[in-house]
C-alpha cells in the first residue's frame, strides 16, 4: 500500500516531497515550506489588513475585554507572534495604550514588516516601546512576557508541540495567552 504521508513524528516537512519532486526544488523540506510560505505571505501582505478585517474590524468590545483582564499594577512585556501588518499593536495604541509597556512584534516576512512599520508610524507617541524582530519565535528564545498573542498563525505551525512549548517557556507565570483565528472559517468564501 503507497501511502502518501510520512509520520508527522519522523519529519512534519516530510509531507511535501511529493510537491518539491514534481517541480525540482533541491531544498529540504523545512526551507521549502518556509519559501513557499514567505512567498506567500510577501504577496499577501498588501491585502492582509482586508482579508484579516474580520479579526479586529468592528471587535473593539471584545479587544477591550481581553485588555481589561491584563494587571494594571506593573509594566507589562507582549509579545505577538506572526505579528503580520501591526494588527494587535494597532489594537493596543488606540484601546490599551497604557496598559503594555514593551511590544515585541516578531514576523518573518519583510513585506508585512514594511507594513507594520507604516502602520506603527500612525501610532503617535505612546509611552510603548515596540520592537520588531525578523523571525519565529526561535528568535526570542530566553525572553520572558507578561503577554503573548497568537493571532492567525497556528494554521502555519507545522510543529506543533515545539511551538506550544516554546509559548510555555516565553509566557511568564501567571501570564496571559490571546491566541485568536480569523471567524471567517471558509476560506473558499475569500473574494
């Protein structure tokens, strides 16, 4: 019996060599994932904010609800993974400006950086400090936040318990976790 699929255990990339054999790539599965993705998310990025809208457009009530439950007794540390265009930090400098002390963005792709960056520059001056890193989540390794948020980005995780790990490692006890997918399930309705 050919079965098309390696064990996840073994190799998750595994499951693309069939894609990379029909087209020649020669590169592991990992960094052809990784391509394929940036690839992507680079010609995405100029409608990410539209494709997305549904997430933050008209959820003020729900953005505030989960900025009221964060302490207001000390400065606190957030990090959002994938931060795609600046979304959260947006989020964050109209509803919650006081509230996060330090914003890490961290986002592998440098045309949703460009974005977030013009994004950030209509934040005005807020007592903030917002750091962007070029990367995964590897790249803040070591760190410790108060907050972490995970929005639109676990359908790109191909291995999951390292990332679920390294969540639990970065988020400091008693910390939060916002971990947030777009409502719009049916991706066969995007236009």
């Amino acid at each position: 019996m050919n079965q098309p699929f390696a064990s996840p255990a073994a190799d998750p990339y595994a499951v693309l060599a069939p894609i990379q054999r029909r087209y020649g790539s020669r590169l592991s599965p990992r960094d052809f994932y990784w391509a394929v993705n940036d690839a992507f998310h680079t010609a995405e990025a100029a409608q990410y904010d539209h494709i997305h809208a549904g997430m933050f457009l008209g959820q003020e009530d729900i953005w505030r609800r989960l900025f009221a439950l964060l302490p207001k007794d000390r400065a606190l540390r957030m990090l959002d993974v994938g931060a795609g265009t600046g979304l959260v930090g947006e989020y964050l400098s109209k509803l919650a400006p006081d509230v996060i002390a330090h914003l890490t963005l961290v986002e592998p792709n440098d045309a949703m950086i460009a974005k977030a960056r013009e994004r950030m520059a209509g934040w005005g001056h807020m007592p903030m400090e917002v750091e962007i890193v070029k990367g995964t989540i590897e790249q803040v390794e070591g760190r410790s936040f108060d907050v972490i948020s995970v929005s639109s980005v676990m359908h790109h995780v191909v291995e999951i318990e390292a990332f679920c790990a390294a969540i639990v490692r970065l988020l400091s006890p008693g910390g939060y976790l916002f971990q947030m997918q777009d409502p719009r399930a049916d991706s066969d309705q995007d236009k």
